[in-house]
C-alpha cells in the first residue's frame, strides 16, 4: 500500500496486454488495407476495416503515423499552354463539377510521364456523373491529334447525346481548329477555364494529383519504356480506378463504374 494502490488493480496492470499488443490486429489489417490501396487516406482506409476493428480516427491516425502509413503528398505541374490569340469558350461550367445524368459534363486535360526513351502524354476524359475516365489517350507529343483521339475513344464507347458539354482550360490543343471541329461534328458545347486558374478544372487536375500519387510516383519511370508506363496507366484507370477505387464524391463511396451500374438499374434511368 505505499504507493497508495490495490494489490489486485496490481496483478490486473501486470497482466494487461500493452498499446502495442493491443492494436497488433488493428494494425495488421491497416497494412493489409494500404496493400490493397497503395494511396487512400487515413478516413478511407478506416473505412475499409470490418465495424469491430474500427476506431476513431484519431487513434487510426496515429497508428498510421506511427507505422508508416501515412502517404506523402506531391503538387502535380500542369503542362499545357494558354494560346491567347485563340478565340477561347464561355465557361459553361464555372467550378460546378457535378452532373444528374451520365454523359452530359465531361471534363479533360493533358499531362506528361518522364519515361526513359522520352515523354508520354495522356489525355483523360472524366464524366462529372460519376468520375468514371470515359475515355484516354496516349501519345509521344501533346499536339491536338492527342485530345482529339481522347474525345473519340469517349464517344465511341459511351455515346453522348448531343449538348454534351466538353471542358477543357484554355490550351492550345483545344482551341485549335482541329478539336473545336471535332466537337461541332459530334454536337458536344465546349466550355474552357481561365488561363492560368487551375481552379476552373480541379476535378480533372485531381485525378491527375490521384494517378500520379497512387501510380506515377511509385514507379522506376527512369529506366521504364513509354510502352512500359503505358501498359500500366492502361491497367491502373481500367482495372482499378474505374471499378474498384473507392470515390468519396460519389454516394457511399462508390467506385466509378458502380456507380454508374447502380444508376442504369433504376427503372427512371431507361
């Protein structure tokens, strides 16, 4: 009794497990949670976790911080070029990324992998709906031919009816004659951002922000082949990202394509 405590609250403290032996199931299925999700957040790899193993997200937090799984977060660089003496679009989107149906607000931009035989571009088109990447590109350049092989693909698939809004900021590629063409052609109404405000096209710029924290950084593109990083582009946007990758804008976390499919089997949706 001179330390002022109960010989039994004693032997319990003795026999307690610690922090650590506590937590070890928690912690093993948050490092089986970040294999699976190279790149999720601390909120989203807490909901992934069974009700039973879930704590709140302080604790999650910390455990995550103290076994390095937390991610570190890098500022992707836009590449394209405003082209001033280009007759640019009214902004027919004004930061509103969101859409009640599929395939009326798709959304586009350009960006660049360092491989090592030189410089792969990728064009993406992103449905507002739902996030799903409708369609992409690749190419050794960033000319117009790229944004327009894009488009393409995204019709071809989805077939939008005309009315369709493509935005895009106020790059070269898209004003040129070729893409604005193409889009009179196909009915879509093109819509562009200001020059030099990411802003007016972030839901794109974040994808681009999600691809390269979740894959780009993570691979060796120095001693990689274009045909390289494409294979894996291509299998990250179609195997993961469209159907399996969680989305925090889409209800319940949805990942795109389910979305998508839950939307098409309401009797309304046809």
């Amino acid at each position: 009794m001179a330390l002022n405590v109960r010989r039994e609250g004693y032997h319990n403290w003795l026999k307690r497990p610690s922090r650590e032996q506590r937590d070890a199931e928690l912690i093993s299925a948050l490092k089986e949670v970040r294999k699976k999700h190279p790149a999720y957040g601390v909120r989203s790899m807490l909901d992934e976790l069974p009700d039973s193993l879930r704590p709140s997200y302080g604790k999650g937090y910390r455990i995550c911080r103290d076994n390095g799984l937390l991610q570190k977060r890098r500022k992707p660089r836009g590449i394209t070029k405003a082209d001033s003496a280009a007759q640019a679009s009214e902004d027919l989107v004004q930061r509103d990324f969101t859409a009640s149906t599929p395939n009326t607000k798709w959304l586009t931009d350009i960006t660049q992998m360092k491989c090592s035989d030189g410089k792969l571009y990728l064009c993406p088109v992103l449905d507002c709906f739902d996030a799903v990447i409708v369609g992409f590109s690749f190419a050794n350049h960033m000319r117009a031919e790229l944004c327009t092989a894009a488009l393409n693909s995204a019709v071809k698939r989805y077939k939008p009816e005309k009315g369709c809004i493509a935005h895009s900021d106020r790059g070269s590629q898209f004003t040129s004659h070729l893409f604005r063409e193409n889009l009179a052609v196909k009915g879509f109404a093109q819509s562009m951002g200001r020059s030099g405000s990411c802003f007016d096209n972030a839901r794109m710029e974040s994808f681009f922000a999600t691809l390269k924290k979740e894959l780009i950084y993570r691979l060796p593109l120095w001693r990689m082949t274009r045909d390289e990083v494409r294979v894996q582009v291509f299998a990250w946007i179609e195997g993961y990202y469209n159907f399996r990758r969680r989305h925090t804008s889409n209800e319940g976390n949805q990942p795109p394509l389910v979305k998508r499919e839950t939307w098409l089997r309401q009797p309304l949706a046809a």
